[in-house]
C-alpha cells in the first residue's frame, strides 16, 4: 500500500510543498486579521467578501507576477517565516484542550 496518492505516479516532492503552504498560510492569516479586524464579524453574517477582496488585492493578482515567497512578502509586509503559523497553532490548541 502506497501511503499518498501522488506515490502511484512518482510525486515524492508533495510533503514539502504541503509545510510551505501552511507557513504561507500562517503569514497570510496574520496579515488578512490585522488589516481586517472586524473579520469575524463579517464571516459570522455569512460575507467572506472581505476576505476575498483583501487575497485578490493581495495576492491573486500578483501570483504569476512574481515567485511565491516575493508574492507573500508584498502582500504581509514581512518575509514569509513559521513564527505565524505557530502562533495560530499555539492559540488554536491553547483554546481546544484548555493548556
């Protein structure tokens, strides 16, 4: 048994790109939440347009313009890092199990 999908056919370089991700994520929730702090708000009511507008003026536009980490860097105003993604992790955990 092939423990991923992507094995079947030769794609052993997914799991990398699978971290990035998640770290370009972490960068990018940071800054959609500090420039939108009413987002919740707005997400509750059932209108994600803030959030959409803010990646298509951020990020969407700009993605075959630029390589991914420079895309990320002009759309946060920092250089991509793992300290965002962590920080979520450790606050999402921190409420789930109550540490």
């Amino acid at each position: 048994m092939l423990q991923d999908v992507h094995w079947s056919v030769g794609l052993f370089g997914y799991f990398p790109t699978y971290s990035l991700g998640n770290v370009y994520a972490g960068c990018l929730h940071r800054a959609l939440r500090a420039e939108i702090p009413d987002l919740d708000a707005a997400l509750a009511k059932g209108d994600a347009r803030p959030a959409t507008e803010w990646l298509r003026a951020k990020v969407q536009r700009f993605g075959g313009l630029y390589r991914p980490a420079e895309v990320i860097e002009r759309a946060c105003g920092f250089a991509p890092s793992e300290a965002p993604l962590l920080d979520y992790l450790e606050e999402k955990f921190r409420a789930i199990y109550r540490l």
